[in-house]
C-alpha cells in the first residue's frame, strides 16, 4: 500500500490518497479547497494511472471535506462518512467566513454513511470503520491492521488530542473514545492524523500528556 499526503488549504489539513498495487485508490479527507490544490491531486491521479474508487471523511468539518464537491463533479464519487456529523454540511459558507475564508458553494452531500466496524475496501486493500466521537459526534477512524496504520482524522495528533470546543464535541468521550479502541492497537500502528506528522501508538503512550 503506498500513501500520498498532501498538505492543503488555510487549515493545512493533510489529505490522505491511498492505492495499492491493483492501481485502486481511496481518498480520505479532501481538503483541497484552491483551483491548485485542486489541480495537484487530479494530476497525481492522472500521472500515476490510478482508479479512484472511494471518497471517505473520518469527519465533516469543512477543512476535511473542501474538495469533496470537486471529486464528486470530476469522478462522480459522493463522499462517504458517519451520519451523525451531517448536520455539519448545512452552513459550510457561514462557518468557511467565520474563519476568514470566502466560498460560494455549498457543501456536497454524503452519498453513503460509514458505521461502526464497517469494512471499506477498494482493490485488495481493507479498512475498517471505528467511531470515536469527542472531536465529532460522527469521528471515524479507518483502521489497516495487515498494513498497521490507522487514519483518524482530528481524535489524535502527535502529543495531543482533537478539540472538543467545536459543536457537539465533548472532552470526557473523546478521551474514552482514545483509551479504548485507540490504545488498544498494536504500539507499532502508525497513526496519519488529520494536521500535523505521524505518530504511533505506542509513541503516545509514553509522551502524549492528555492521554
């Protein structure tokens, strides 16, 4: 399996396109929100002969899911994600200009909802779906165990945690959400998290103080 990152838009979230040898690709948390973001991860997909099967949001704050409209309109693939953030695609344009940013469209609507221990595949590649709510009351983690690495979008970063000040985030739940079905996981998974570098497990056992 190889994974590309790609670093987008004023938020610098970190979009994630996954493909295996099968030439197969899935998309999580497209954030490309700019004509050149935009651009940059359409020409990798050409370039790299890929087949773009699955668009999937570990959450739907507007910084994870800019560019869904895009690949929608150019792939004809509706983003996939848990149904309990869809309320966050109803003011995309209010929040986007509460932040600074001025956007004229509105937020693509989910195609299909992601459920808890679901399997997402694409080519011979195979995730599965854990909620973690907190950050989110819809927060997915996607989850590789033969490729040990796990994409969670905003639950955990590098020496911290998501924040739970956003709407229907809550503090206590994201930090059960972690203990139990995060620091469960191998110590050697590798965690892509939604801003910022990689981590590990096992790397925030031992120096994540909020954990």
């Amino acid at each position: 399996m190889t994974i590309k990152t790609f670093t987008f838009n004023p938020f610098q979230e970190n979009t994630y396109l996954v493909y295996d040898d099968t030439n197969e690709a899935m998309i999580i948390d497209a954030g490309c929100l700019f004509d050149k973001e935009k651009q940059l991860i359409k020409s990798f997909i050409t370039d790299n002969n890929l087949i773009l099967k699955r668009v999937i949001n570990t959450h739907l704050h507007l910084d994870h899911q800019f560019g869904n409209k895009f690949l929608f309109e150019t792939y004809g693939l509706a983003p996939e994600a848990c149904i309990e953030d869809e309320f966050l695609l109803d003011n995309v344009i209010s929040q986007a200009r509460s932040f600074g940013l001025s956007i004229d469209e509105t937020a693509q609507r989910v195609g299909h909802y992601i459920t808890e221990n679901q399997e997402i595949t694409f080519g011979e590649s195979c995730f599965k779906a854990i909620h973690v709510p907190g950050h989110s009351p819809g927060s997915m983690v996607f989850y590789s165990e033969k490729e040990a690495v796990a994409f969670v979008g905003d639950v955990l970063f590098r020496g911290s945690i998501g924040r739970t000040d956003l709407s229907k985030g809550d503090y206590a739940t994201l930090i059960t959400g972690i203990t139990k079905k995060l620091l469960t996981l191998p110590d050697s998974t590798v965690i892509y998290s939604g801003h910022g570098p990689n981590t590990t497990i096992g790397n925030e056992k031992i120096n994540n103080p909020y954990l």
